[in-house]
C-alpha cells in the first residue's frame, strides 16, 4: 500500500504575495496539482495534504477532489513535524506499505523519477538526490565507505569538510510506513534552525539497520523548487523548453521553441507547423497538417485536418473540420462548431453555433445560437441578434442560402434553404426558401438641402 503525503504548508513569504505558495501557478495551473498529478500516476491508496499558512485557500482550491485527505500544521516547524501531523491518517504497517513524501513547491518532479525512487528504497528506505556544481543551502548526503546513504547533514549544520560535498537531497523520500512513523516520533529539534528536520529520520534508519538507497532524477529541472517570483519564471522558461524540446521530438515544426507555450495538453498528428507565440490552454488537439498562425490562442479546442489557423485568433471549446480557414484576427467561443472546408474571417466572432460544410463568414460578423447549413455565404456586417435581453433564441440558416452584408437576424428566425437576404435587411420573420427577401427603407434624394457650416 502506498501513501503519499504532500507538504503544502508554507508561507512563500519571497513570492510577495496573499496567495498561498502552491497556489501560485506554472504552465497555468498551481504547482500543488502539479505534484498530484505526478503523485496520482502511482495508483496510491491515499493522498494526504498537510497544509497551514492559507489553508482554507488551499483546499478550497481541491474542493470536490475525493482522494486528497487535507491535515493543518499549526504552527510550521519542519519539515518533519509537518509529516507528523499526517501520521494519524497514514494506512498500513506491513513489510510491503510504503509513504512517499513530496513537496508542493516541487511541481515538475515526474512520476518516472518517483516510480524509480520506490524501486531503489528495497526493503528499506530511499532518497531522491541531486550532485551540484553549487551545493549551498542544499542538506548533504553523507556515505560511508561502501557507497552507502548514513545521514543528511543541513547546510548550516555541516562541517566545512560537508559543505563540500556535492551531492545534495532533494527532501523527497521513500520509507516503510510503520518503520517511517517510528523515526518520526524519535527525531528532535535539536540543531540551529530550532526545527524538527525530517531528514534525521535517514540517521535514525541507518541506526536500526534499515538500508537507505538512492535514486536520482531524469532531468534536473525535477527537482528545482519555488521559493521567489524569480524562481518562478526561470522554472516555468525551463518546462516550457522541455515542452518544445518534446513537441519538436514528436515531429512538430516550431518556428521559434523559446516563444512556445503550452498550459495543459497539446496533441499534434504529422506535419504540424507553429508560428511564434502561441498559446496553448486545457486540451487542444492538432490533426496532420494543422499550420498554426503567430500569437495565437487556442484552449480545449480540437482542430482537423489540413485547417490554417491564421495569427491572432482565439479558439475556445470549439470544434473546427478539416481543411478550414480560420482567421486572422477571429474569435471562436464555447460552442462554435465549424465543418470541413469552412471559412472564418477577420473580425467574425461565432458562438455556441454550427457552421456547415463550405459555409463562409469572412469579414465582420457576429454569428451567436445559430445552425448555419452547407454552402452558405454570411455578407460582412451580419449579426444574428439571439439575445431579448432576457432569454436567448436560435437563428436558423438552411444550406446553399445568401445572407447579405449589414444583415441583422433578429431570433428566433429561419432562412429557408437557398434563399437570398438583400444587403441591409432586418429580418424578424422567416425568410422562405429560393426567394429574395429584402426589408430596407426606400431611398431618398432630398433635392435643394445644404449640409450646414460652422458659424464665423
């Protein structure tokens, strides 16, 4: 049985911020659902969250998430006193029960990483390690003679022969649950921080006879934490450089990988090509031979084959087919269904509508609560007026219709199939099919009028 308890306790009081720490965000979601998803690959039996400083915040934050188990430290005094306080809710005391304990400023150490951790603690314990050109403020793996983990000494702690040492921990840990909540109970705080270190629970290990393994991380970046708004930005720059290194790996064309963002899943076919300074949120999938536009936005979009996304466009929960043409300069909102070989022009704004096959708004529409058919043609200036101010109403446009441009279709309505609305029409009532509708005032020419002049 595994456990895995998660210190979130923190102030973050470099970060200058009300925000709890691990709720400040990396790759646009907070670093402690980071570290959960990460923890949630290894299939553990409970999840326990010992939080403090913001608290209420925190758990606010995972409210309706049933797996986590939320305990306070109040007040925060290490490390190892705030595992303590998860003690009472850590299940299992046989051979085989195991507790993990990770860090909620530590957001991108990768299940990997900690599946090998467990592997390397045997039958006995295990720490996550990292050798450092500088090792300053790091606590310092001491080995005895056959390679073996004796101790962590802290840094201000060490001697000047330990502080040159430069293998360092990371405070990710492996341990026996029943072994683990023995050590717990017997470490102290004796030592110039005044703290409850949870590291000594690798001394008290190495005192019973309890081996102590080691492991190390696939990529250094894992194991960086987040103490300042500076620490911040350098960790986010390095994951989202991890994240082009990977898309680029997987066939992806990016024209620039340092102005590349990805803040959730991205899933590209073969041949996709991303210009600079896009933006990727939720889950957004590209089909083979998507081209997407510089500065672009896409979130919880999927997008078919072939379609260019033209620069600076924004999509949002909306589905476009294959071969499409969607921008630049447009906006897609929830809802918006675009079929193959449609076109979305600059400055069309679509909303919870469908756009058919080889149907076209290609300049300056509003387009809301509306079935649009096949081979429709939306004028420039159409608005579907959906909303009464109290209730919204659905417009309705059959296939191979003409919609006119500065048309406004007041809902509901419907636009009979291959019908032609005349430029300038407002339409409050069906329009059938085959026919020319037009609702216009009738022109005059006003015969001996002056346009007015300023007075002297």
């Amino acid at each position: 049985m595994l456990n895995v308890v998660i210190l979130a306790a923190g102030l973050g009081k470099r970060m200058q911020s009300d925000l709890p720490k691990v709720l400040h965000t990396l790759a646009g979601k907070p670093m402690l659902a980071h570290v959960l998803d990460s923890a949630r690959q290894l299939k553990p039996a409970r999840i326990i969250v010992v939080v403090g400083h913001g608290a209420d915040r925190v758990k606010q934050a995972f409210e309706g998430q049933d797996d986590l188990h939320f305990v306070l430290q109040q007040p925060q005094q290490g490390t190892g006193h705030a595992v303590q306080q998860a003690v009472p809710l850590l299940d299992g005391d046989g051979k085989d029960d195991v507790t993990l304990v990770l860090y909620g400023d530590v957001p991108l150490v990768q299940p990997e990483t900690l599946q090998r951790l467990l592997d390397a603690r045997g039958q006995g314990a295990a720490v996550l390690t990292e050798v450092l050109a500088d090792s300053t403020g790091y606590g310092r793996i001491v080995r005895d003679a056959k390679g073996s983990v004796c101790r962590i000494v802290e840094h201000k702690d060490a001697s000047e022969a330990e502080r040159l040492i430069k293998e360092v921990n990371t405070g990710i840990l492996s341990a026996p649950t029943a072994k683990l909540k023995d050590w717990l109970s017997r470490i102290d705080n004796n030592n110039a921080q005044g703290e409850y270190y949870l590291t000594d629970v690798v001394g008290l290990a190495v005192a019973d006879d309890v081996p102590v393994g080691a492991a190390q991380p696939g990529a250094s970046w894992e194991t960086l934490g987040v103490n300042s708004r500076v620490q911040q930005a350098e960790l986010e720059r390095r994951w989202q450089g991890e994240q082009a290194r990977r898309q680029l790996e997987a066939g992806v064309t990016l024209a620039d990988p340092a102005r590349f963002d990805v803040r959730g899943s991205l899933a590209c076919g073969r041949d996709v090509f991303i210009d600079v300074g896009c933006v990727f949120e939720g889950q957004v999938s590209l089909a083979d031979g998507v081209r997407v536009g510089p500065h672009c936005v896409l979130r919880d979009v999927s997008i078919g084959p072939g379609t260019h996304i033209e620069a600076f466009s924004h999509l949002q929960q909306a589905q476009v087919g294959r071969d499409a043409r969607v921008g630049p300069y447009a906006r897609l909102r929830p809802g918006a269904e675009l079929g193959d070989r449609s076109h979305v022009g600059n400055f069309v704004e679509i909303k919870k509508s469908v756009l058919g096959e080889d149907s076209k708004a290609n300049h300056l529409a509003y387009i809301g609560d509306a079935d649009i058919g096949a081979r429709v043609n939306v004028g420039a200036g159409t608005i579907t007026c959906n909303y009464d101010g109290v209730n919204k109403h659905r417009t309705v446009i059959e296939d191979d219709a003409f919609i006119g441009s500065d048309t406004q279709l007041v809902a509901p309505v419907r636009v009979g199939r291959g019908a032609t609305l005349g430029a300038g029409t407002t339409l409050t009532r069906d329009a059938p099919a085959d026919k020319l509708t037009v609702s216009r005032a009738k022109q005059l020419t006003v015969e001996g009028w002056q346009r007015p002049v300023k007075k002297s």
